[in-house]
C-alpha cells in the first residue's frame, strides 16, 4: 500500500502506526508535516511543508483558528500536489483533523481518507463549561466557528477516528455511524513496573527508590485542565502533614490547553501563593522517556487531574507503570477507571480529598497493591499498544478493501 499521513507535528499521534505500517516492505510511508525537526522513525518518507504566511493581525478573532488551520491545509495541499505529480498514486490517506488535511479530496477525490478527530469544541457538559462555568453569546459564538475546519473533515472523510468513547460522544450525532474508537495504543512492554528503580533527581545528588515517599505528577504543561493548581494546593497541605514526602513533577512550565495567565505562569501563581518546602519540592522538566519512566516506577501515590476534556497518554502509562492513580471524577478518566478497583477517584476540586486518599496511600500501602496491578491489567487489556496497532491497520486494510 502507498499510505500518507498528514500532522502539523511529527511523528505524534501517528508515531507508532506510521512506524509499524513501514516495517511492511509491501508498504510505501509518506508523512506530510510542519514540523521541520529531522526526526526520522524507519522508512517513512517525510514531507515537510513551509506555510505560506501567519495570521493576519486584522483576522477577525472567531477566524483566527479557521484561518490558521486555512494556511496549513494549503500549504500541505502543495506537498500532496508534488507528490502526485512525482507519480505517487496513495491507497489511503490518514490525517489528523487540525488543518493539514482539509483539501485532501480536492487532491485524490478517489482515495478514501481516514480523519483523527481528537477533539470537537462543545459549549455544555464538555471541558469549557466544567466546574459551572457559564459562557456569553460572544464565547459561545468563537466555540461555534472553531469547529469550521472539523465539520468540514468530518463530511468529507470517509471514516474517522478517535481513542475514547468520550471523544466521540463531543462530536455530532449525524456523523457517528462513520466514528471508530480505537485507542493509539500504550507500549506495556516498556511501561511496566520496577520494583527496584532508581530515580536520580536531576541537578542534584538525591537518588529515590520504591522505600521513599514519593508524589508524583506529571502532564505536558503545569496549567488548569491538568489540575495544577489543586494538585499544588494539596502538596502545600500534605508536606506539613508529611515530612518525608518528595514531590516529583514532570512537564514544562508552559500551557498546552487552556486559558494562560496574562503576566504569570502557572508554577509561578502557586509558587509565590503557597508554602512548600521547596527542599522536597522537585520541578524536573521535561524528561527523556526512559527517565520519565524511572519517575513512575518510583511513584508511591501519583495525581492525574482533568478537565472533561482529551485523555492523557501519561494517565494510562502511569496505569501500565502499575502506578497507585488519585484522579478526578471526570469523563474520561470514568471511562477507564473505577474507583477503589483500579485507582482512587475524587473531585477535581476537592483539596481535602485528594490530600486525604494521598495520606490514605501512603500511611498503608500494601493495602493498595492489588489497585496497583489491576491498574497494569486494565491498560494491557484494552489499551495494549500490539492490540490496537493491529485493529488500527485491519480497519485501514478494510477501508481500502472496500474501496
């Protein structure tokens, strides 16, 4: 098969499908991206795009995400265009919903294109409205036009995909009939349990292990749809209750989703709110995988905090690490995890709670070894990265078949 996928970023959410789809000498990989780093993964071809020009500054500021997504399906457009004229005739074109593939059909009308839809913006019972939030006509009405480039993916593809039923319940009714939910998949060979880990904080000369007293957290950014706030707001409580206590955080003091403070960050925020004792208090960045690992494996209690919103690759992998989860009582987290079976749940806002079953972990761990496992068991059930590459490229050998 001559397979393209199209990302503003690469490899992302095609990493491991792209790759394994190119171990297959039948197949010819193509990847048609933004991203200008020189990352290579097997024998995938990539193509990189330069965009034409930004976003104007007198953009209407409803358009200014439609616009943005306009110059990129444009500029990959051009890229689809020389492959077409270098004789490259593709089965299958996979691509995810976020601009670079909108004029996939205008190109190769014949070809049936899989669209990643990883997220439609709704303004109630979603991640915009959460905690009683109430939006006016004008917030509703930017919400509304930041779908434009989605719906239009969603009528012209001829299937799509999404990792999680929730996922899917945010996009409209009238296209679920062509929605399949398959997750990207968790690689559990390497995201597993070590008992004997050592975790070297970097910059320092402190080395833990399973013995210590270790909190964990870790998401891309440190911002409000992860919970850093609350998550702080209980550390500052648990290290006066707890004196041994190490907190390790993993992520970068930035936003990834979500509003930005105007002249603050985050970390900063709690930082200069709240009392911690900055000795115990450890902001190790953005780790290289094997690292970021070690900072699960060592994990006595580990907080995931969400909005209703996209599900965290970082949740399940904490789950596969066998790490002992306290995480909100929110979609989608409720449609992997069940209290006191798998992980303990909480209110994304209750402080006292999270501080509670935090205490509750650490003063009597053995009592929570077997959530610990049938965390892993979850994962590699239903989420195992070998499991869903192989329903992800039957369903892709199903599309071309049926075409």
């Amino acid at each position: 098969m001559n397979i393209i996928f199209l990302h503003r970023n690469f490899p992302a959410q095609f990493k491991y499908l792209a790759s394994e789809l190119a171990k297959d000498k039948k197949n010819n990989v193509y990847f048609v991206t933004n991203n200008t780093n020189t990352r290579t993964f097997g024998k995938i071809k990539k193509v990189v795009y330069k965009l034409k020009r930004k976003v104007p500054n007198n953009c209407h500021r409803y358009l200014r995400f439609y616009e943005e997504s306009i110059i990129h399906g444009q500029s990959a457009a051009e890229a689809l265009i020389s492959l077409q004229q270098q004789g490259v005739k593709p089965d299958i074109i996979i691509g995810h919903s976020w601009g670079a593939s909108l004029f996939v059909k205008e190109i190769f009308p014949d070809v049936p294109y899989i669209a990643d839809i990883e997220w439609y913006y709704n303004p109630v019972n979603s991640d915009v409205d959460f905690g009683g939030k109430v939006l006016d006509v004008d917030e509703k009405a930017s919400l509304k036009t930041k779908n434009s480039h989605i719906l239009q993916d969603l009528i012209s593809c001829d299937w799509g995909i999404t990792p999680t039923q929730w996922q899917k319940s945010q996009i409209p009714e009238i296209f679920w009939d062509k929605i399949k939910v398959i997750h990207e998949g968790i690689d559990t060979n390497f995201c597993r349990p070590n008992k004997d880990v050592k975790f070297k904080i970097p910059e320092t000369d402190i080395v833990l292990t399973r013995n210590d007293e270790v909190l964990t957290y870790a998401t891309r950014g440190m911002e409000e749809y992860r919970g850093f706030p609350e998550f702080m707001k209980a550390v500052s409580i648990l290290m006066k209750q707890r004196p041994n206590m190490q907190v390790l955080i993993g992520g970068e003091d930035r936003v990834c989703y979500g509003r930005h403070l105007k002249d603050d960050t985050f970390k900063q925020k709690m930082l200069r709110e709240l009392e911690f004792d900055e000795s115990r208090l450890h902001f190790v960045g953005p780790l290289p995988y094997n690292e970021y690992l070690k900072l699960l494996q060592v994990s006595g209690a580990h907080i995931y905090l969400t909005y209703p919103f996209v599900l965290s690759w970082s949740f399940l992998e904490a789950m596969a690490a066998e790490c002992c989860i306290i995480a909100s009582d929110t979609a989608p987290v409720t449609e992997v995890m069940q209290d006191k079976f798998n992980g303990l749940l909480v209110d994304f806002y209750d402080i006292d709670g999270i501080v509670k079953a935090v205490n509750k972990v650490f003063d009597n761990p053995a009592k929570y070894e077997l959530l610990r496992e049938n965390a892993r068991e979850t994962v590699v059930k239903n989420y195992d990265l070998k499991d869903m590459l192989n329903k992800q490229i039957e369903f892709i050998k199903s599309v071309v078949s049926a075409k």
